[in-house]
C-alpha cells in the first residue's frame, strides 16, 4: 500500500494548470440533455464553455488540497477547497472532506462529505471491518494522493498490483442538489450499474449512453429507460491477466451514468441529485473475485428454500380458483413438474391487499390445501398501497391508528382536496377502486403492522408460503396527469399532484426525466412526490451523523447561485432527526418493503424459508429476496436481454433471478414459447408468467411446447442438487450462479462480449436459442477444454483455443447443454415436484479424467441451516481413475434416501473392472456404451468412499 503522487498524475496536472482555462472532454450535464446544447444555453453556466461543436466542463472546475492529514493507520483525512468560482446549479459545496478507508487486501473506500455541514447517507449497514490501528498489510492496491502543499487541481489515483487502475478526474462538482465525478479506467471491459433494459453485458464505449438510476413501474422496452432497481455498481476486467476491479457509488437519489471511451480507454460518469459522493473500490485476480467481495460486502444472499428452485406458474386473469386448477390440471396431465402456483391481484377483494374476493375465490384456503397434498405451493402477490375504505377495511383502520404510512414533509403541502380521514398522509391510487396510502417501511411501527396483516391473511388464505411483492418502487398512476388511466369514468377527474419546489423539480432532474416515456417530464411520473418522509427508527444512520438532509438550502453559500428554486422547503429545520426524504429514498422503498416482507415471514412462517419475490431492489435486497424481472414482452430479444440480467443480477448479488417466461405483454407464438420454456429451464428462477389480455401460454397450452418443457425441465430437475449447491455456494461464500464467459474465463479477451450463452458455476453451460431469424441453429462459442453434450453424454468439443460451432437443432430437439471438462455434478432422478424428486438416491456426473464437485444438503426450508450447521456436506474428486468422496459434515438425516446409487463418468476408457471401497462391483452394474461409463452402486452418503477404475488393455500406454 502506498499514498504517494505519481510522476504520470503530477505532469499531466502540471500540463493542465499551465494552460489557459479552457474546455475539457467531458460534457457539461445540461438539465435538458446534450441534445439541448447551443452557445446560448451553455453560457448559462460559468463552469461549461462552448467549443463550437458541443457544451463542455471547463478545467477551473474542482477542487485543490488545502490540508492533509498524516499517513498512518487506515485512515487519511484530506480537507480539499474549491478552485474557483465556476458553477454549474449554485449551491456549491466550498470545502470537501476526504476520507480514504483502507479496509483490507481488496477493500476501499472513498468517501467525500461536506465539512461544514451533515447531508443525508444511505442507512445500509455495509459488511466492512472496523478500521482498526494499523492499515492492512500488503494490499492489491495503492492510493495516489497529492502532497500537503499542492496547489495542482485535485485528483485521485488508484493502482492495481502496480499497475494504474482508475483516477478519479479533477472535474470534480459537489453542490445542494448535483454531484457529478468522472472516473477514467485503465481497462475496455465494463459491466454492471442498473437496473436498466441493456441490449448486451458489456457496455458499448463507442455508443457513449447516458442511463438513468432511478426506480420506475416501467416495463422494459426499447428505450434507455431505467427499470424497477438501482444498482450503482460496475466492474471492469483490466487486462489480458483478468485482474479486475469494481466500484460501487453508494447513492440512492436518483443518478444516471455514461460509460464511454476517454483518451482510448473506458471512463464512467457518475452524476447524482443529493446525498453524498461514497465509492467503495474492489480489487481482485478475477471479475468473480471481485463479485465475491462486493456480495461480502453488501450482504451475502439468502439461500432460497429448495422448492423455489422448482417450476413456477402463474398469469394476470385467472377467472378464480377452478380456473387455476384447470390449468394446473391440464400440465400435470402433460408431464409438466411443478413446485409453485401463483394467483396475482385477481384473489383480492376489488384488489385490496390482505383480502379474499368471495365469489371466484371464495375456497383459496381449500385451494392451498389441495396444492400442497400434491408438493405444489402457492404464492400470492401484495402491492404496497391500501384504499382508503375506511371503516369498512380493517387492514388500513389498523395502519392508522397505528400511524405507518408515508406523509407530506410539512402540513402546508398537504391537497386542499386532502380526502377525509388521510390526515397529512399522501395519497394517491393504484389498482384498488379506491384511493390510496403508501406504508413507511421505515418504521418499526409498520413493520409491527404489516406483520401483523400477513399473520391475520394467512389464517383467512389456509396459509400459503410463498410472497410475491410488486408495485413497489412505489408505484402510483397518473401523477401530475388529469388522471390515472383506470381512474372510474363516473368520478371527476383527481390525480396526485406534487408541488414545484426543489425537491419535486431539482435543477438537474436526471436522464429519467428526459425519457420519453416520463408523460409529466417530473421525478415523480408514476409515483409518490419526493416532497414526502420517512420516520426512520428501523435502519441506523450510518457513522452516527444525522440520517435528515434537506437538499437545496436556502443558504446561498456561492456568488454564482442561481434562482432556481421555486419553492424551498430546506428553510424549515427537521422536527425528527430521524426523518428522511422520499427525494434521498426513492431508491429504498421496495428495498425496505423487502426487508419489512421478510421480518414478517420470519414470524409468520415458522422459520421456515418460504418464497420471497421482489419487484423493486437495491444493493443488499439478495439477503432477503429473489428478483423476476418485470413486465417483459413477448419478442424474441427480450430472451436476450434476460440472459443480460441475469449476469447483471448476479453481479448485484441476487443470484435467484429469471424473466416470465415466453413473455408477460403481447401474445407469444408457439415457437418463441418453445425456445423460451428452453431457455427459462435454466433461469435460477424458473416461472411463466403473463398478462390478463394475453392468450394462455402455459406449457400445455400446445403439444410441441408440452413435450419440448418435460425434456428442459426434466434436465432441470435432475441437476437441482447441482443448483441447490451453487446458491450454497453464494449463500455462504458470496458467489455467483449463472456466469458469463467473460468472467469465468476473464484471461480470454475473446469471450469478453459473448452474452447470449451463460454457465451455472463453472461446471455447466447452456447455450439457448435467441433469434426469431435462427429457430433451428444457434452457434455455440466453446472456451478452451473439454465440453460434454448433456443430451447424449457425449464429448461435444475438445480444444486449446476457443473455438464456434454451430448446430442444428430442430423445435423437437433440446438446445445445447453442456458439461465441462473437470466438473462433477451431483443429480437425482428427476420428478413432478422438488418433494417427490428429494426422496431419490443421488447420482454423480464425472466429465472428463480429471473432475471435482461438492454437494450441499439440507431440510430444503429451515431459515437457520446454514447458521446451525444443519446440513450434509461432502466433496468429489476423480483423478487417475480413482474417485474419492470426502464427506465434511455426515447429516444424512436430511436425504431420504442417503445412497449415491449412479455414478456417470465421461470421457474416460472402459475399464477391465471397477472397485467400490476395495470390492468389486458385478460386471451386471456397470455400463460402457460411447465413452460413457454408468456404474451402479449401493454407498451411503454418510461416509466417505474410493471408486477405483481399474484399466484395461486399450486404456495402458
């Protein structure tokens, strides 16, 4: 670890300040988009100048070093002072203070705070230890700061094993209201930042695009437009070596970021509308190195229950429960498994949480019961908003008298049509008939309720255990329009309307407004008005500093400000140091309606896992939930962008993910419904899904979709002990499930940009139909080793290079699935549901003539088995003909039948005989057909065991 100033950093700055003022690269972020910029609209602001082909930063905008704490221990303070007075919005922060955290080998931090005054942090509890007396030894990384007395414009360096790795750029802006810094990367390879509808995993440099950050009930479609999460995070592969490294700009205002190429290599700009700017950096020899400390970081996953990893079915419009048992009937009857039946809003009494409708639904609780005789659960959705039915629904009589839901920020914001009974609550309206208030989740007080409302439902429902919440990002119809469009056509015309003041109209609104698919062009298109509050006394201001920030004081502390607020609510101090924004938190609410879900099933369930499905996300939301990616349509690139989210889900730590498959809008045909249940088999989160206007798309809704899903799922289910040791895996260590080329081989530059294939872990890998053009070919990109054909066994590719291949596969055929070279899977036979398929005996898959695996088992649902230690355990290698089980934790209590009782191998030579613990297995139990070799055997899970193949003539050299 070194703090020094490098001589490349000191005569490139040397250079700058030499020069007269002037522009830089970096484009000046004008609130109506480069696309606004003219010589006239530039000259707004005296920190952009204009170049004759387009609005840049001028280089007196930044920061110098005014002082600099000592090098010892950790920790570096460095006080920074604003070069001059350019500006962009006013506000400007005069003086900045720097915290450099050195954590441990591959964790860092940088954290910039304003010196004179406390703003809002995000209260997320990151996984870091304290920093102790003395820094960490031999780190991966160094930190390049500028001396006590420089006087050069302000920048950071950070190196990576010696080698540059990022510089934070000198154009640093901080003000009230708009934070932007611009990081230029010593690498061509990046991915992540989210939740957007990316057309390919690594970013395209050349295309330079602008994404928001900022959580919208929007489905995706084609435009740049964000989606349901925030996920400010990417990583980026440096060199040929895969060493790699990761940045996570730990924000929750609304942000968007450009990942474009600078000076020849990849640069990120990161702007946000408040909080502050905190960076925590991620060093590591691989891109899944680098996963690993962020997932530690931001909280480890929570293993799913094992029936989760199951078939899932549901749609939007089921006609009632007869409906639901028809067509779980009619797939049943076809050979289709399932572990889990949806009922989204339809259940609901005129779509009111925490109710039944009594005519089509009257016998749901009946309905539970028969589901769960067969091993199928059933998941019911819940939206966040409640109708104000007051005095005639109990479940928001009981939410205020126990004061849970989300209010104005004072009393003078409140409607003068403000309905009776709402006190200075903000209400709005989403599917209910009528109008409606939003919980803080924020609160003790709410979680208390909402507990409560679920245990009070599930006795009513016969106790279903699986949880579907959606709408939660929070979503509200119509804001600032005439009216919602399902508002009652008998009714006059009402909508939310949120006030012109500084929070619902920042100086920079972001990218978000500027979507074309924004229809008031506010922050607060489609949801709650950030002029609102949470009363936070369930997550802890981090750093004990005060959790309350207004943005926009009306203290003008830079000659340059500009008079655009229109209405500051920052001139009233806090009432509660414990009150937060919706403007700072907007990003937070599904993440705490997620945590407030999972609290509830903690108490409800028994500790039991259940099923947890969250629409709305946030880094840390995979310690308690799994993720489907929303409202997608049904064309063949939605199939595509799925395979995308999934590397990007599993990136942000939320490895249970999938898309509906065969599309939730529009109606899907019978060949893309084929493909897709192909490729959804493979979906960690397995589930079709679709609209109350589409057509039926379950799997028995066509014989060659029936037969094409038996073959897929089947595959499927037999490797569920694979997968189930995968989530482990992540659960435990922070790993990751689904992979991309680019990162389980990140020393092949080639696989860099290959995302229309994907791997679980390391051993396996599928390669799926995507295109509409291509229904029966698809060209399969191998890397360098051994790849075995899962629908023969037999050895499909062997090279040293990465090498294309295209097959032909016909609709009746699978598309290609693949073992590695080296991988050991664990498999049962498979069956109709995960409670059926557990009381197996185990088989063993051993690709190739040298191979490993492992094998994790529990009771499938307790909350605490990894926590306890209640659960089996055992590792698998093959080397020189001899397999060896080694088994690390012998609970067998939780297998049925605890016999590894097949074992497969591939690819190695028939052998004259083979041993099993020193006896040898009958000639009648072992099988030689096509290089494969299935041997038949009888050995309990509990202990370890030796299978030794014993050559034969034409395997001796």
């Amino acid at each position: 670890m070194t703090l020094f100033w490098p001589r490349w950093l000191t005569a490139l700055l040397v250079g700058i300040a030499a020069a007269a003022a002037g522009p830089t690269p970096l484009e000046c972020p004008l609130p109506d988009g480069p696309g606004s910029a003219s010589p006239a609209v530039c000259a707004r602001y005296t920190a952009c100048v204009w170049t004759g082909t387009g609005c840049r930063l001028t280089d007196r905008v930044g920061y110098r070093v005014q002082k600099a704490a000592g090098n010892r221990g950790p920790t570096r303070q460095l006080r920074l002072t604003k070069l001059t007075d350019a500006t962009l919005f006013g506000g400007d922060v005069q003086e900045l203070a720097l915290t450099v955290t050195r954590y441990d080998r591959q964790r860092m931090r940088l954290t910039f705070r304003d010196s004179a005054r406390p703003r809002y942090e995000v209260p997320l509890a990151l996984d870091l230890p304290s920093p102790g007396v003395r820094a960490p030894r031999r780190t991966e990384y160094g930190i390049h700061l500028p001396g006590r007395r420089s006087q050069e414009p302000f920048s950071v360096g950070v190196s990576h094993a010696g080698r540059h790795a990022l510089r934070v750029l000198p154009q640093l802006t901080y003000s009230d209201q708009f934070i932007e810094v611009t990081l230029q990367l010593a690498a061509q390879d990046v991915y992540g930042m989210g939740e957007n509808n990316h057309d390919s995993f690594r970013h395209d440099l050349d295309a330079a695009i602008t994404w928001p950050i900022f959580a919208r009930d929007h489905p995706p479609e084609s435009a740049r437009e964000n989606l349901y999460g925030a996920h400010p995070f990417f990583a980026a592969i440096e060199d040929d070596s895969g060493r790699s490294f990761g940045v996570l700009f730990l924000n929750s205002n609304a942000m968007e970021y450009k990942v474009f190429r600078l000076n020849g290599t990849a640069a990120v700009t990161f702007r946000t509308v408040g909080g502050i700017l905190d960076m925590c950096l991620f060093f590591g020899r691989s891109p899944l190195e680098v996963l690993r400390q962020y997932h530690l970081t931001i909280g480890r996953p929570a293993l799913p229950s094992y029936w989760a990893l199951g078939f899932q079915l549901s749609r939007f419009g089921y006609r009632g429960t007869d409906d639901i048992r028809r067509i779980h009937a009619r797939n049943r009857a076809a050979g289709i498994p399932q572990d889990v039946q949806y009922s989204d809003i339809d259940y609901m009494d005129t779509r009111r949480d925490f109710t039944v409708q009594p005519k089509q639904f009257g016998d749901l609780a009946k309905l539970v019961g028969e589901l769960r005789g067969e091993g199928v659960h059933l998941a019911l959705i819940y939206d966040p908003a409640l109708a104000i039915d007051f005095g005639s629904y109990p479940p928001v009589d009981r939410g205020v008298a126990a004061d849970v839901f989300v209010r104005w920020c004072n009393s003078s914001l409140v409607p003068p049509d403000q309905c009776a009974g709402c006190r200075d609550y903000v209400v709005g309206y989403v599917w209910p008939q009528n109008k409606t208030l939003f919980p803080d989740f924020f609160q003790s007080a709410t979680v208390s309720w909402w507990t409560d409302e679920m245990q009070r439902f599930l006795e009513l429902a016969g106790g279903p255990d699986g949880f579907w919440i959606d709408m939660n990002e929070p979503s509200n119809f119509g804001t600032n329009m005439d009216k919602p469009f399902n508002w009652p056509n008998n009714l006059p015309p009402w909508s939310l309307k949120c006030p012109q003041n500084n929070l619902d109209s920042p100086p920079y609104p972001t990218m978000y407004v500027r979507d074309p698919d924004n229809e008031s062009k506010r922050l607060s298109d489609k949801t709650i008005c950030m002029s609102t509050k949470h009363i936070n006394d369930v997550f802890p201001a981090p750093f004990n500093r005060p959790a309350y920030r207004h943005p926009g004081s009306s203290e003008r502390r830079h000659r340059g400000h500009r008079p655009w607020r229109k209405r500051s609510l920052a001139n009233q101090p806090p009432q509660d140091r414990r009150e937060l924004l919706h403007y700072d938190t907007h990003n937070l609410y599904g993440w705490s309606e997620t945590h407030a879900t999972r609290r509830a099933m903690d108490v409800v369930l028994g500790g039991r896992r259940g099923l947890l499905v969250g629409r709305s996300t946030f880094p840390g939301a995979g310690r308690w939930a799994s993720h489907w990616f929303g409202d997608n349509t049904a064309r063949w690139n939605d199939m595509h962008r799925s395979v995308v989210r999934m590397f990007e889900f599993g990136m942000f730590g939320i490895p249970h993910v999938g898309a509906d498959i065969c599309g939730f809008n529009g109606n899907t045909t019978r060949n893309l419904c084929l493909r897709w249940m192909q490729l959804g088999a493979f979906y960690p989160f397995c589930r079709n899904h679709n609209t109350d206007d589409g057509i039926e798309q379950d799997p028995a809704a066509w014989p060659s979709v029936a037969a094409a899903s038996r073959d897929a799922l089947g595959l499927r289910y037999r490797l569920l002990p694979y997968l189930y040791t995968l989530m482990y895996r992540a659960a435990a260590f922070g790993a990751t499930v689904v992979r991309s080329l680019a990162f389980e081989f990140p020393t092949h530059p080639e696989l860099r940009g290959v995302d229309t294939q994907f791997l679980w872990g390391s051993g396996m890998m599928v390669a799926p139909i995507l295109s509409e053009q291509s229904q029966t070919r698809v060209q399969v990109t191998f890397p360098p080793g051994d790849w075995f054909d899962l629908r023969n066994g037999s050895l499909a590719h062997s090279s040293n290079v990465t090498t294309a291949v295209t097959y032909d596969v016909p609709l009746s055929q699978m598309i290609p699935v693949f073992a590695r070279g080296g991988a050991a899977l664990p498999m049962q036979p498979n069956a109709s549901t995960t409670a059926e398929s557990r009381r197996g005996a185990f088989w063993l898959g051993v690709f190739g003539r040298r191979a490993r695996g492992e094998l994790y088992w529990d009771d499938g649902e307790s909350s605490d088995s990894l926590d306890s230690g209640h659960f089996y355990h055992c590792f698998f290698h093959f080397s020189g003909g001899v397999l060896k089980t080694l088994v690390d934790s012998a609970q067998t209590q939780w297998m049925e039948t605890p016999l590894l009782q097949r074992i497969i191998f591939h690819g190695v030579p028939k052998p004259a005989s083979v041993t099993a613990d020193g006896t040898a297995v009958p000639a009648a139990q072992i099988r030689y057909e096509s290089g494969v070799l299935t041997v038949t055997v009888q050995l309990h899970m509990g202990k370890d065991h030796v299978v030794q193949l014993h050559p034969g003539k034409e395997s001796v050299p």
